[in-house]
C-alpha cells in the first residue's frame, strides 16, 4: 500500500519569505498525525499546499498514487488537482460553511455535484453524518442559526462526506469556546476509528494524548524538530 | 430608518390623484370668463371682410357680415352679449392662443395643422374656392390654366395650401381679398383663387374682373378654440347646433345669397357633434398616461433584463477572462459609463441607420438602455462576487469542484444577495432613466405627457401627475430595496 501522503524536497516561499525548505515527510494510511509548531511557521501553508490551494515552488507531494509537483502545468492538470481534492477532505479553522445552504445542502453539495451520486443516496449519507456528529436535528438550519463547536461538526461532516482517504484538519478547536473543544474531540475521536488518515494541525492536549498516532513538531522553515510515535490511551 | 406605513402612504397617493384630478385649473376654461364678464369675445379681420364680417358702408361704426350674425345668435343661446376683436386674419390663431378672444370665428378653414395647436367648433359653412381672372383675358378658363401663372390668394389660408400644391402655380400671398382683386386689375397677377364666399361678393361688382370655372375644393369653416378650454367648445357646438336644427342659419346663409346645397351637410355635422364626446379636460387624459406608464415598465422590464443578462457576462469577462477579454471588456465598460446615455440612444437610433442598420424605436431603446445599464451591473456583480469571502471559494474547491461548479453554486448566489439591493437601485434609475427614450419616439410615460400636455396646455396638472405615477411605481421598489439591504444587514454576509 503507498502512503496517504509523501512529501518531497517541498519549498514554498511567498516572495522572499521561505515557509517550507526541503520538507521530506510521509504519513501512512491510518494514521493520526499532530502538527504542531509555533504560530507563524507555516503549518497552515502546509497544509493549503498538500490540496493545492497554495502552488509551491520545488518538490513533489504524493497523494496514494496522485502526484502533485511544483513545475506541472495547472491548467492542463485541472482534472488531477481536482481529483486530488477530491480524496483529501479539509476542514477549516473558521469552519467555512456554506451560508445560502441548510446544514443537509452543505453536506450534499459535493457529494451532489462532484461525485455525481443520486440526490436520494447523497441525502441519505449525509443524514447518517450528521446523526454521528450529533447534529441530525439541524439538517434543516442555516449555518448562521449554529454554535460554533456545531458549525465545526457540519464542517467536518461535509469533508467527510466526500468519502476522502485523508482528512486535513487546521486547527479546528482554536476557534472553539472550551466546553465545545471537548464535544470536537469526541467527533475527530469517533473518525479516527474509521481507516481514515487525519493530519491535524493542533495544540489541544487532549487530541494529542488521546488520539494522535504520531505528533510532528516543526521549527521554522517547517524543519521537522522531532516526529514521535503515540501510543493511543483512549 | 422608518416609513410611514404603506396604507397610509397609498392613502396620501390617492388623495394626490384626486386633488390634482379636480383641482382647481390655473389656466381656466375661457367659459369661466365669458359667464363673469358675459361677454364672448370673438375675432375676426374686418378689412376687405365682406360678406363674413366688415364696416358697414352707411355706418362704419356698424360691424355687419354673416358672421356678425352668427355669433350674434350664438351669444344670444349662450345669454351673453358677443363682443368683436379685429385682428389680422394671419395672426387670428395667435391671437386666440394670446388670449385676445374666446373664440376666432371669420372664414377659419378646419386643417390638420390648426387643430395640431386649437381645437374647432362643428362645421358652420361648406365652403370651395373660387378662381378669378381679368374680364378681357380669354386664355384663361380654369384650373389648369393656372400653371405657370402668377396667382394670388389669402395668406396662411387653405387656398394657399390648395394652390401650393402644384409646383407649377407661382403663388403670390395677400392679406385680404381687396387686396389681391386690386393686383389682378393692375396686372401684378394673372388669376386669384379665393374662397367662394369672398369671390361671389367681390368679383359682382368689379365690371374688370370675372369668376371662372367651376369652384374647386372644398373645406368647412369652424370657430376656433383654445384646447384648453372643452366647455366653452362644448357650449358653442349647443348653440350651433340649435342654429342649425332651427334653421336660423339657414335663413342668415339665404339672405348673404350663401345657401347652397352643399350645406345641407351641416345638419349631418350637426349630429355629429352631438354624439362625439365632449372634452372631458385631464380626465381624458389619464387613459394615455396609464398606456404611457405601462410602456414605461415594459420598457424597464426588458431593458433590465438585457442589462443583466449582459452585466453578467462582462463581469465575468472582467473577472476571469483571459488579458485580451478582460481588456475588451474594460474598455466598453468605460466608454459606456462615460458618455451620456442620451448619445448612445441618438446613435443608436439616428446613427445606425447611416450604416444601413435601422432598429425600430422600441428596439433602439431596450438596446441603449441595456447595453448602457449592463455597464453598471456589471460593476455591481465584480463588486458582489469579490466581496465573498476567500474562504468560500477553497471550500468549494477543497470538495473538488470545478471553476463553474464554483462559481454557479457558491459564489454567485452570495455576491447575488449582496448585488441585489444596489441592482434594485439601479433597475429604479433605470425606471427614470426611461424617460429619455421619448427623444426617440417612443410613447413612454413622458412622451404621453408631453404630447397631453401640449395638447391641453396643463403642463402643470398633468405634470404631477406624470410624476405621481413614476413614483407610484419607483417607490415600492425602493421599499423593496430597503429591506432587502437591512435583511441581508440581519443575516450578516
Ligand atoms: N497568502 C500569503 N501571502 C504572503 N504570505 C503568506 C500568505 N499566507 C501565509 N503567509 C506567510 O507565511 C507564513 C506562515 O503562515 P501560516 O499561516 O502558514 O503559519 P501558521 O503556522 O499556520 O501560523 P498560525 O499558527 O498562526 O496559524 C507567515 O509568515 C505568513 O505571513
Ligand atoms: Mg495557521
């Protein structure tokens, strides 16, 4: 089996400001990795690179057997970047929702549109995410009439719902009131059973101890300080 | 920022419609004074009038003619006293409009172009025209002989027009009859054609002049009225018809040696008149106004639609085109944002056809109103789609979807909700803006009201209510507007 995610020699630079020099790391299939580093130092840009959402200027990123690399065409490989996107789901630190849709809508969308399922199946497994995420009750609400820990569980729900491999998570409890980081861990802990690989960029102790397989820790320029195997308590 | 509530504002709009439906007019019908003063002034040219209206010879201070005594009867029905006005015969209708008579009643021929600027009463003579010529000229025996001759007439009058019609005719104005016979004896002219009435009287008793051929056309004499004055009008026909069905004028006609058979058809007029409707002042004018105002909206309507149906795609041109498109599209969205939408219509309209392109006004105007607004849209759209957050477009493009798929699912309906309310302005200038399209000849709201107004002279009445009517229309879109900026206020994006 090739690993979910193998970078290589990655450098972004953004004008003169290098974010990533020469990264060299791979994530096997089933993982739960931890990304952590101070602010600043490119753990976002890293993330954003690994879907594309940030061209970068040297390396290669493999995707299972996608390769993204820094000198392809991007308009002759639309299809590739696209189906690359496709099989990583992304949640965002600000959730990002889509707000002239209904909590079911945001979950259909892709599913809909992009992997073309029939509306009655699309709905279907988007009603069973939203049970799982505690959430079946608001399939109708607009975002706007959600807490935040809730807008974050949709946001979760809709990356999932695209039947990714791997899941990039940007901080998705820094933004949350404490009692509601408790509920997101609970989720990402009840994903992290499914044979997903989750990168998650976060410093909420109980991700780390409890859930994360292995905890990265990046210097500036993104150098990997110390990469650590976790034993999962919970 | 508050309204006051709907109800009452329709409320206030209605009275508005009412009082400037039955306000009282600032230009009154000239039926108002002739009732104060009880005198009805009319006008008429008394040198060289005969047998219409002229000194009497044994006493000039005397005003005698057949319509000396037509009006006389027709004051008498209406219980007033008729009162003369001499004047030019030429500035007869000018004078009318001055305001220096109610009623201009001496020889007036009834033509399209009068009743452009006055209104006439029913037909009181059935007139034809009259050619004369020198005793002792045998070449002449008629019509045809004209051409090439020096003719002379009545300056202004509808012989004038009637002779003006051959090329041929060298025609030769005078203001009076006395006048012209007095050229034709000297030999400054060679024939004069005036109406038969003049010419049965002047050409008897001048032994050096006789009449020939058979009289050609025919025309109705009718007293003229100020438009904006329909009673007075409806009162003067009354009295005229009582004349007429009494069969007074038939005897004032006979004893001018005026009766001919051709004024049987007077009686016909007679009831002609009755039945037509009489002037009903703004009134009537409303119906116009309404098919004016519902032109206006279709106009709006469709122009709207091509502005934003066009808006959209320069938008995107702009946004996403390729250095070329964005370009092209720039550059017309400049050019159209800055010169007057009144050019582009005369270009359009006047231009093209110079081109060999000739669009129909309607077309000419949805085309410039379009094509001017989309400009507008277009920057209204770029404004919207930009101010969606970044976010929004890596969502959607993190699930996988195409640019299109983006675009069409994500972003444009946000920057829709945001284009909306600054769209629903523009679609209300754009309303307003429709009221230049009357330069080219469509009959929208404005041209409807200035072609009444013309009319009726009650630029001012029927200007409110033009008005009232735009906002009547405007207003509850921009109550729509409103709400739509504090509702999208509400939801926050
Ligand atoms: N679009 C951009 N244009 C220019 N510079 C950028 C851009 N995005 C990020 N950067 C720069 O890249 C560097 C890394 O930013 P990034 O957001 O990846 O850091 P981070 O590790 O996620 O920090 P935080 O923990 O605060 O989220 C920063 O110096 C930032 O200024
Ligand atoms: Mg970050």
């Amino acid at each position: 089996m090739p690993p979910a995610i193998k970078i290589e020699g990655l450098t972004k630079r953004f004008g003169d400001n290098v974010v990533i020099e020469r990264l060299d790391l791979t994530i096997q299939p089933g993982e739960v990795a931890v990304l952590q580093g101070p602010s600043g130092v490119g753990k976002s840009t890293l993330l954003r690179t690994l879907t594309y959402l940030e061209p970068f200027q040297a390396g290669r990123i493999l995707l299972g057997e996608l390769e993204l690399s820094a000198g392809m065409d991007v308009r002759k490989e639309r299809a590739r970047i696209r189906a690359a996107r496709r099989q990583t789901g992304f949640v965002f630190q600000f959730f990002n929702l889509f707000p002239h849709r209904t909590v079911l809508e945001n979950l259909m969308l892709g599913p809909v549109q992009v992997l073309k399922l029939p509306l009655k199946q699309a709905r279907a497994e988007a009603l069973s995410l939203l049970e799982r995420v505690g959430l079946a009750e608001k399939a109708g609400a607009y975002p706007a009439a959600l807490s935040g820990g809730q807008q974050q569980r949709v946001g979760i729900a809709r990356a999932l719902a695209m039947h990714p491999r791997t899941v990039l998570f940007d901080e998705p409890t820094a933004s949350l009131d404490p009692d509601m980081k408790q509920e997101m861990v609970q989720v990402i802990r009840e994903f992290a059973k499914d044979k997903l690989t989750l990168l998650i960029v976060t410093h909420e102790p109980a991700v780390i101890e409890s859930i994360a397989t292995r905890v990265i820790k990046l210097g500036p320029r993104c150098a990997i300080l110390s990469d650590q195997r976790n034993h999962v308590s919970g | 920022m508050r309204f006051f509530p709907p109800k009452l504002f329709y409320g206030l709009c209605f009275l508005g419609l009412i009082l400037s439906l039955g306000a009282p007019v600032y230009a009154a019908d000239a039926w108002d004074a002739v009732r104060k003063t009880g005198e009805l002034r009319w006008g008429g040219d008394s040198a060289g009038g005969a047998p219409y209206v002229y000194a009497d010879p044994e006493n000039p201070k005397r005003m005698i003619g057949f319509e000396v005594e037509i009006m006389d009867q027709i004051a008498r029905q209406l219980g007033v006293k008729a009162v003369f006005v001499d004047v030019p015969w030429d500035d007869l209708v000018p004078a009318l409009l001055r305001h220096n008579f109610e009623i201009a009643f001496n020889g007036l021929e009834i033509t399209p172009g009068r009743l452009e600027v006055i209104q006439f009463t029913q037909p009181y003579y059935f007139f034809s025209a009259q050619i004369t010529v020198r005793k002792e000229d045998g070449r002449m025996t008629g019509w045809q002989d004209l051409e090439g001759k020096k003719t002379g007439t009545l300056a202004t009058s509808f012989t004038q027009s009637l002779l003006e019609q051959n090329k041929k005719i060298e025609v030769v104005t005078y203001p009076g009859p006395v006048e012209a016979y007095h050229d034709l004896e000297s030999g400054r002219v060679d024939a004069v054609l005036f109406d038969a009435p003049m010419a049965s009287f002047y050409v008897p008793q001048n032994p050096r002049l006789k009449n020939i051929g058979v009289p050609v056309g025919e025309g109705m004499y009718g007293g003229g009225i100020a438009k904006d004055s329909p009673e007075l009008l409806q009162r003067v026909n009354g009295a005229l018809r009582e004349l007429i069905r009494s069969g007074e004028i038939e005897r004032i006609y006979r004893r001018w040696h005026l009766w001919d058979e051709r004024q049987e058809n007077l009686k016909e007029a007679a009831s002609l008149s009755e039945k037509s409707r009489p002037q009903a002042g703004l009134a009537q004018y409303v119906p116009i106004l309404l098919q004016g105002a519902a032109v206006t909206v279709l106009l709006s309507c469709f122009s709207m639609a091509l502005a934003v149906f066009l808006g959209f795609f320069l938008c995107l041109a702009k946004l996403y085109g390729t250095r070329p498109v964005r370009w092209l599209a720039n550059i017309y969205i400049e050019v159209i944002r800055g010169t007057p939408l009144l050019i582009q219509l005369y270009l359009l309209y006047y231009g093209l056809p110079n081109l060999g392109i000739q669009l129909s006004a309607m077309t000419a105007a949805v085309l410039g109103l379009g094509l001017n607004y989309s400009a507008y849209e277009a920057e209204i759209y770029r404004a919207g789609l930009l101010a969606v957050p970044k976010g929004q477009e890596e969502a959607a493009r993190c699930l996988g979807m195409t640019g299109w798929q983006t675009l069409w699912y994500v972003l444009i309906p946000q920057a829709a909700r945001m284009a909306l309310p600054p769209s629903t302005n523009d679609f209300i200038a754009l309303f307003k803006d429709t009221s230049l399209v009357s330069v080219i000849t469509v009959m929208e709201l404005t041209r409807a009201y200035n072609q009444a107004a013309t009319r009726t002279y009650r630029f001012l009445e029927l200007g409110l209510l033009t008005a009232l009517l735009y906002f009547l229309m405007s207003f509850p879109l921009s109550l729509w507007a409103r709400s739509l900026e504090k509702k999208q206020h509400a939801a926050g994006y």
